[in-house]
C-alpha cells in the first residue's frame, strides 16, 4: 500500500466515522466503524474527489461492485488500482 | 367539530431568531431588509433583500447532518424545536396519530443552485452522493418527522407564495376532523441565492429599493428567508397537557384564480377571503385584524385591498390591516408562516405589527393599513391572506382564546 493513499483514505473514512485516523486499521470493516449507507456514499464520494477517479459502486447491487470495500486495507488497495488504472470506472457517472 | 388550537409557534427568519424575539421586531416596526451577500450577487440587478445574517449553521448541526439539510431543512427544524418547545413535546405523543405539513416553493434550493454551479459553470462531473435527499421539496416535513416521531400523514405543499398557508390550513381541517390528533405545520423558504434571485428579477416584479406596501410610491416585492412552524392540536389536548394555546384556529378556504397564472384576481381573492370566515362563522365586523398579502407591487395591493372592501362592506373601514412583508421580505413559501407570528401577537398581546416604509397614499388603496407605527387595539379575530402566483389562494381565520 502506497502510505500517501492509505493516510488519505484512512482519513476520509475516519471522518465519516467520527473517529481519528488513528482509530482505524486496515482490517476493520465499515461495518465496524458504525458506517451506514449514507456514509459509505459520502465515503465514496470523498474518494472520487480526491484522488479524481470514478468508483464502480451502484448502490442497487453492491455486492456486484467491483470495488472492494470488505475493510479499510481493501479499500486503499481498491483506490490505488483505480489510481493506476486498472479497473473500468463506467459504473458509476 | 373539534376546537383546534395553535400550542406551539417557532420561527427564524431575517428579523430574528424564535417568536418572542420577532415579534419585538415587528412591534418595534424594524426593517430587515439589505443588501444581499452572496457568491456572484455583483451580477444582479436586484441586491436587496431580508436574509438571515449571523447564522452559522455549523454551530447548530453537525457535519452529517449539514450533509443532508438544506437550509430550508434547517430553518425548519429550528423552528419546529421552538414549537415543540413551547408546547411542551419533546417527540410526539401519539406518533400514528400526529403529522407534519411544510409549504415551500423552492425546498432545497440552496442545495440545486450549488450543483447546477458545479456541473454547468464548473464543469465538474460529479455533485455531492445527497443532492438529491437535501434538495427535494419534501426533506423538511421529513426530517421534522424523524426528529420529533411523527409516524402519521406528513407531506410538502408547494404553492408559491400560499404555500404555508395550505400547509397550516390542510394541518388545521386534518385535526379538526378527527384525522389525526395533531400536527407541525408551517412553511419554509431559502432561496436567497444568484440563481434564485436572478431568476425572480427576471420577472420585473422586484424592488431594486425597498417593499413599500399600499404605498403610493411602492415599486415592488423584496424577497426574504425562513421559517414558522406551528403545533396544531385540539384545544382538549393541549389543556390535557397543560400546554397554552396561543390561538384558536377556527377557519380556512382556499380557491383557485383559474385565469392569469401571475395577475391576481379580484374575484378569487374576495371568495377566499369569504369562505374564510364562512368556514370560521366569523363576521365581517368582528375581525380586528388582517395580515395582507401585501406585497408591495402595484397590483396586488390594489387588488387585495379591492377584496377586503368587497368581502367587508362598510367593516372594511374599521379593520386594522398590515402588511409585515416590508420588515421581514416575502419568505414565498414560508411566508404565511412568518406572517402568522404577527396575528399570534395581535390575538395574544393587542399589538398589531405595522405596515413599514409607507410614505405616500394611495386613491386605490384607501384602508387602515397601521402605517409605520405599531399599535394597540383588542383583536377578537383575525385572518391571515395569501394569494399565490398560479392564482392559488389561502385565507386562514383565528380567534383569540
């Protein structure tokens, strides 16, 4: 995991969480951090302007996502190979 | 029927912020109206407005919250929580049983002009994940709902400028029938933005220079901001609660012009105003008090005074008649709402708000309109008019209790 990515992430999920960055670890999942649907947009939101990608989510069929968001870790590894591009982001406008 | 009572009243808008405070306002014949701050207001031709300064919306909600509220959303929930307040109710007694009503025009206004910014002049491609839920008409009545537990009949009235007064009047039948045991009602607005202001200049119904009602000099609306919400019950319950009622509501009408979608009508207004106190079995000569509709444009004012003299006979003489509109702007959807407060206060403490910057008579507007300056006077009744673009009127009819 690239540390500049993780931090960030780590930090848009700990906002949406209200907790400190240093709560969180990279096997807790958003579940865990009390997140519910309406965070995990924001989560997602924050996600695309940060790092100006475009996050496969359909909220209709999340388990279809090609995202990984099952904890904190996967979701940084998802951001950085969304970063390198190497997924396609036509899901979600 | 059941006698139903207003137990509660709470409002922010550009006067002040709660009841009390607004009323002394009002009764001081204070002037809310401005110049307009906001992003881009140096590429209008309107600049003056009653908007709501010094409020920080951070300090009252949190950030997930600020997600999901507007400030038409905030205004009324401030609001609703003065009215609830008072009543004494933290959440709803019977939740099946009580609902919410809000009027507004523009519901999350605020929230469509920032992402209409976005998109269209910055070219982003992406707009907050709750645009939608923040902007929708219905996200006031709604989180009124959540906040305070009302499990029964709760929805959004959108019409223009009566939209509060449908609200309250819809919220008053539904208690009264025995629908529900009781409701918050009221109406809220918060359209004071670049794309909402250059869209109402680019009617030419606006003042470039102040809101000068039944004046001969008047020259247009001002636009404001906020909100009134209300607790509507029956009278037994609020006494069983030990709660005050601040009014009776005893009658409401509302009508349609079915002609000019912007010119008012004579007629439509008259028959609203008279089905007002049919509904209320007030007459004529027992009504002390009217909040007009008052505007400030050439037209309305003429035509609502036409109303009053055709509707009352020789009472309309002797009615006191004021137009607060010109201290806290025309709040559209929540202005009923706001207008509300000065009938309470004229029911409840025999002080009749004034109608502010009149300057010079009109031949046809030739009533009592208490110019400029408060005054005294024991109000048995009152009415409250709202006349809406479309042609959609609303007369509501209270009693001193």
């Amino acid at each position: 995991m690239r540390p500049d990515v993780q931090d960030q992430v780590f930090s848009i999920i700990a906002r949406e969480a209200l907790r400190d960055p240093s709560e969180l670890s990279a096997e807790m999942t958003l579940e865990e951090l009390g997140l519910d649907s309406l965070g995990l947009v924001e989560v997602i939101f924050a996600i695309e302007e940060t790092f100006d990608v475009s996050v496969p989510f359909n909220a209709n069929e999340p388990a279809a996502t090609q995202f990984d968001m099952s904890s904190v870790g996967a979701i940084v590894t998802a951001v950085e190979r969304l970063m390198s591009g190497g997924n396609p982001s036509s899901a979600v406008a | 029927m059941r006698r139903v009572v207003i137990s509660g009243a709470g409002t922010i808008n550009a006067l002040a912020e709660g009841v009390a405070q607004t009323q002394a306002a009002m009764e001081a014949g204070r002037c809310a109206i401005g110049e307009l701050a906001f992003r881009d207001v140096e590429r209008l031709s309107i600049r003056i407005g009653a908007q709501i300064k010094g409020y920080d919306a951070s300090a009252r909600f949190t950030a997930q919250e600020l997600a999901l509220y507007d400030p038409f959303t905030q205004y009324a929930l401030i609001a609703g929580a003065e009215a609830m307040a008072q009543a004494g109710l933290e959440r709803a007694p019977d939740p099946a049983r009580w609902g919410c009503i809000i009027g507004t025009a523009g519901g999350g206004h605020t929230t469509a002009n920032n992402a209409y910014r976005a998109v269209f002049a910055e070219a982003k491609n992406r707009v907050h994940p709750l645009t939608v839920p923040k902007l929708m008409g219905n996200a006031a009545p709604s989180h009124l709902a959540i906040r305070f537990g009302l499990q029964g009949p709760s929805f959004a009235v959108a019409t223009a400028c009566a939209s509060s007064n449908h609200a309250i009047g819809l919220a008053f039948q539904m208690v009264r029938s025995g629908m529900v045991e009781g409701m918050l009602a009221g109406g809220s607005e918060a359209m004071l933005n670049f794309g909402g202001l250059k869209a109402w200049e680019g009617l030419r119904v606006m003042s470039p220079d102040g809101c000068r009602p039944f004046s001969a000099s008047r020259n247009g609306m001002v636009q404001g901001e906020g909100a009134g919400v209300f607790v509507i019950e029956t009278l037994e319950s609020a006494t069983a609660r030990g709660a005050t009622p601040l009014a009776e509501i005893v009658g409401f009408a509302m009508t349609s012009d079915a002609s000019d979608v912007v010119m008012p009508s004579l007629d439509g207004a008259a028959a609203a105003i008279t089905g007002a106190l049919a509904d209320a079995g007030v007459a004529p000569e027992e009504v002390g008090y009217i909040n007009a509709h008052g505007t400030g444009t050439a037209a309305n004012d003429r035509i609502e005074t036409a109303a009053i003299r055709q509707v009352f006979g020789a009472a309309a003489e002797l009615v006191a008649i004021s137009a607060t509109k010109a201290m806290h702007g025309h709040c559209i959807g929540g202005t009923g709402a706001v207008e509300l407060v000065a009938c309470l206060m004229a029911l409840r403490d025999g002080v009749i708000a004034p109608t502010i910057g009149y300057d010079t008579a009109d031949p046809d507007c030739d009533l009592d309109y208490v110019p400029n300056v408060a005054r005294r006077a024991e109000v048995g009744a009152a009415l409250s008019n709202a006349f809406a673009f479309g042609g959609l009127n609303a007369v509501l009819a209270l009693r001193r209790i």
